[in-house]
C-alpha cells in the first residue's frame, strides 16, 4: 500500500504544474506552453513505466529482507523527486535565453531517473542472488535480467543529458522514448499465469 501510495502522489503531482490560463487566447497560451506538457508526458511515461514493472518484480517475491526494502525506499526517493525537475525542464524549455538553466534542469531530472535506476538494478540483482525469497527458484534468471535492463537503461539517460547542452527540448524527447522499452519489456516477459497475492506486503 505504501509503495503504490507514492507512486499514486507522485504521478497526480505532475498534473498540478500544467499551465491553466487566465486570460488571453487559449489556443495560443497552450501553444506557447507547450513543452510542459511534452515534459508531463515524459514524466508521466516515466513514473508508469516504473510502476508497471514494480508490480512485476514483486509478483514474483515471497518474502523480503531489510536490504531489499531499504533499496525499494530508494527508488521510492527517485520516483518522488521526478515532479521537480520535470517541472523545472518545461519551464527552462519556454525560456530560451537561460540555456544553461534547462542544462541544470535536464541533469536533475537525469538524476532522479538514475537514483531509479540504481536502486532498481541492486534491488533485483540482490533477490537474483537470494532465490529464497522469491515464489520460484528460476525467478532468480528473470530478476538478473532485469538488474542488466535497469542498469543498461542509464546509458541512454546520461546520453539525454547530454544532449541538453546542445538542445534540452531533444533531452527530454529521450526521457520520454526510455521508460517505452521498460514498458514493452516487462509486458513481453509478465508470467502467464497468476503466481497468487504477494506475500512481500511492499506493493499491495
């Protein structure tokens, strides 16, 4: 419950920064504003992704230790701060003349999603390597594969960054195309069955 908690906090949060105009043409104030609802779509996207896969993980958990919900707790860090800096990058985006602040946003919004990452790939590479806390010894293969996918994913997250010093408006349309290919993948690898309700109490 507390996990989805978060995740429910964070992804409404987003909406609270989308432009509401209170006077002049519609049309053109959302034309002008546009970049923050690219932004809110790659944050959107982002945060999804990482919920989605969550629930995937831990469908194939039993029980955890304290190292893993330490870990969890991080990536919960990572997934609260994502509303600040996607923020910060659509209102960096609509000012043109201050590069160097969508430089600054586009690296915090990079480290958000690399404090993800992170802690994604340690939490799953560390239940690969304790088979006995999942529902099925063999879950350990899926779980080391998924610490490669999250710990490969930072590659392009830094490439996005720094794009930023060429054009933060092409680093966030990479922000936004990272969290499709966690999306495909974990809706490509999901059992095919119902391993029954979680036993970890992290995600319910």
């Amino acid at each position: 419950m507390f996990t989805d908690g978060v995740f429910a906090i964070a992804i409404t949060l987003l909406v609270l920064d989308l432009p509401v105009p209170s006077s002049g043409s519609l049309p053109d104030v959302l034309m002008e504003k546009w970049p923050s609802f690219v932004a809110y779509l790659a944050a959107f996207l982002t945060i999804a992704g990482i919920w989605v896969h969550h629930h995937t993980v831990f469908e194939r958990v039993a029980r955890v230790e304290p190292a893993i919900v330490l870990l969890n707790l991080l990536l919960l860090l990572g997934v609260s701060l994502l509303p600040w800096p996607t923020a910060l990058v659509a209102e960096s985006i609509q000012n043109e003349a201050a590069h160097w602040n969508g430089i600054v946003a586009c690296g915090l919004f990079a480290l958000a999603a690399l404090v993800v990452m992170i802690s994604w790939s340690a939490m799953t590479a560390l239940l690969s390597r304790r088979p006995h806390l999942l529902r099925r010894p063999h879950d350990a293969v899926w779980m080391r594969r998924s610490s490669i996918e999250a710990a490969v994913a930072g590659i392009p997250v830094l490439i996005a960054f720094a794009t930023s010093f060429v054009n933060p408006v092409i680093s966030l349309a990479l922000y936004g195309a990272i969290p499709v290919y966690f999306l495909f993948s974990t809706s490509r690898r999901r059992p095919r069955s119902p391993v029954g309700p979680s036993g970890s109490g992290i995600h319910d």
